[in-house]
C-alpha cells in the first residue's frame, strides 16, 4: 500500500496551496460583505482548477479526481465559497456530462464550464423533495421534439447567475422516481425564473436562489442519458459530489487547526502560553488526528473512482466523517478562543458557520448513514 503522491499530483497540491494563500485575505474581506467571489472565480478558473479532473479534448486539465481533491483541501481552507462554486462547475455539472453526455453535448457544454467561462448549477432538491426524491413535483411533458418542464428548484447554488443548469424532471409521473429524468437547461431559455439570492448563515458568497420553470422548452438533444433514467445519473453525480464536499470539509477543518494552533502559541494565561495546557494539546491533538483520517477516507474513495471501482459506500463514509469531523474542529476552535472565536475580526466564526453547511448539501449526514448502513446490512462491507 502506497500512500506517495505522483509528481503530478503534488504539482497539483502545491499550485493549489499557493493559489489559497494568495486569496485568503480578499475571501475574509468578501465573506464579511457578503460578496460574490468573481475575482477569486476567476484566478482559480485561469489557473485552470474549475476543469481539472475533465477531460483535456473539451477544455479541461485531464487529472485524476485524487488530484481534484487535493486542489479543494487547500482551495477550501482560503475561501470554502468559491471552492463550493468551482465544484458546482466541475463535477455536479461537468463530471455529470463528461460521464453521461453524447459527443455533442460533451462538445457543447462542458469547454465553457470547464474554462471558468460561464457558471452551472445543479437543480435536484425542491421544497418537498430533499432527501426523497420520491416527492419531486416538476415534469417534463413531450411535445413533438421538444419538452416541456414545469416546476421549481430551490437551494439551487449559482441559480442567481448560472448559464447552464442539471435539471430532474419527471418524464414519467407513474414511475415516481423510476421516471425522472435530467436535462440539460440553457438558463436563458424563455419561460425560466430567478428567484431573490438567499439570505445564508454561511457560504454567503455562494449564492443561493430558487428556479422556477414555466413551460420551458428543452431540445430532445438536451436530455442527459436516458429518458427516465435520471434518477441513475443525479445518484451517480452525487456519488462522486460527496468526495469533492469531503475533501472541502477537510480544508476548512485543517483552517480551523492552524488559526487554532497560532492563537494557542501566541495566546497567553497565567503565565504561559494556551499550547502548555493539557487540555488544549488534547484538543489541537484530537483535531489533527480525525482531519487525517477525513483526509486519508476521501483520498481513498477519490482512488477508488479513478480506478473504476465502487465507491458510493466510501463516499458517504467520507463525506459524513470528514464534514462531521470539521464541524467538531470549528467548535472546538471557538472554544480555545474563547470571546475572540465568536468576533468577525476573528476568522473562527466564518469557519464554524461554514462548517455547519458542509453536513447539510450533497446529502444530509442523516442520509450518508442510512447508505452506508444498508451496503453493511447487506454484507457489502
């Protein structure tokens, strides 16, 4: 078992960490304005992050997604938002269309995508179906070539100014989940509506707004995979989503242990510095170890995707651990903090709120321990 990173990969990892350091303070800055992160988008997007794990012949970098992962935990430890944004253009969009996509729609869609060139977004969830897609109300009706979708989206991230959006939609209502299928949307398409961007706890620069569908007309050529076979390409892209959220999760906890540690080697009480106290060292100790362990469950499902291998049970376990394991760090940060955790001057509060989201999209934690419960009922593990 080789745990040694290629030369490529660690090309990856070292460009990635000195593209973070060149941003951090700007994304602090825009995090507290509640800003959209475009100048950070678009270094990150010239330096070629938002295709690197797609294929080379349609614009992107051609890595592997261990690679991809690498990239998030330092890209994610600057500015978790913009981190959030690439990852919508790079796999809920792009590995969506580089696995599932005809030659043409590859040849169409993904070039601007992966260039940076234009944002997409990922419309799944619908204010009565989260979790179950079972409960999806948007359709999709057959007229002639074309279809018709009627519905609405929400929680969608870049839905305020994506060009391009993943939509389910049932094609089939007898079949419930079994009919859905996934289109490819052109969000300038008469009859689409952008809701208000939504006022967030945390990620603010990633924006969030609701889509709303009134009779829009989407070309057969738009349909992604099969008809009614949707359900097969959003769980697919989800699986291969939640590395990606693991490896974000694990930046903005490795974030949380430096500020953590610097203040504790600065930070002063009766007498001697925070880093002497038993307690402290437990908590910096305990954070460092799970971070390791989050990072070494996501690299290991990354592997497990590069080498066409199952990997949907390694996913949850990944996501879960990871996201579950920086929430801890950021409380724990706040805590070795203490009044000056909870300041804005301070960055621990943003980590904390950012945090909290990363248990929450890609699949609530809930759901990544129903997964892996059912693959270890079933024997799978």
């Amino acid at each position: 078992m080789d745990f040694t990173l290629t030369p490529e990969q660690k090309t990856v990892q070292e460009k990635a960490r000195r593209a973070a350091g060149e941003v951090t303070e700007k994304a602090a800055l825009l995090d507290r304005k509640g800003s959209f992160p475009k100048e950070i988008l678009d270094l990150w997007a010239e330096a070629g992050f938002f295709g690197l794990s797609l294929p080379k012949e349609f614009g992107g970098g051609g890595h592997d997604y261990v690679s991809y992962c690498l990239a998030q935990m330092e890209l994610a430890q600057a500015c978790p938002a913009a981190a959030l944004i690439l990852h919508l253009n790079h796999t809920l969009f792009g590995l969506a269309i580089s696995q599932f996509g005809t030659p043409d729609q590859k040849l169409r869609y993904l070039p601007p995508v992966a260039r940076g060139e234009v944002y997409a977004c990922f419309g799944l969830t619908e204010p009565e179906a989260g979790s179950d897609p079972s409960r999806l109300k948007t359709t999709a009706v057959k007229d002639g070539s074309e279809w018709l979708l009627t519905g609405g989206k929400n929680f969608v991230t870049s839905g305020d100014r994506a060009r391009y959006g993943l939509v389910a939609g049932l094609t089939d209502p007898n079949q419930g989940p079994k009919g859905i299928s996934a289109f490819i949307v052109d969000l300038k398409s008469k009859g689409v509506k952008r809701g208000p961007v939504e006022e967030k706890m945390s990620l603010s620069g990633a924006n969030s707004a609701s889509l709303i569908f009134n009779e829009v007309r989407v070309p057969a050529t738009a349909v992604l995979g099969e008809v009614n076979q949707g359900l097969k390409v959003f769980l697919t892209t989800l699986e291969g989503a939640r590395v990606g959220a693991a490896a974000q999760a694990v930046g903005i906890g490795r974030a949380v242990l430096k500020h953590a540690l610097d203040y504790a080697r600065q930070r002063e009480q009766f007498g001697q510095a925070l880093t002497q106290f038993q307690n402290i060292q437990w908590k910096l100790a305990d954070m460092a170890t799970d971070l390791e362990a989050g990072a070494l469950l996501t690299l290991k499902a990354a592997w497990l995707r590069d080498n066409n291998r199952p990997y949907g049970t390694a996913a949850a376990m990944a996501k879960r651990f990871a996201t579950d394991t920086a929430m801890h760090a950021a409380l724990e940060g706040v805590q070795i903090l203490g009044g000056y955790g909870v300041l804005k001057k301070y960055p621990m509060e943003k980590y904390f709120r950012d945090a909290k989201a990363g248990q929450i999209y890609e699949g609530t934690n809930e759901i990544m321990r129903l997964i892996i419960a059912r693959d270890l009922i079933k024997g799978g593990i």
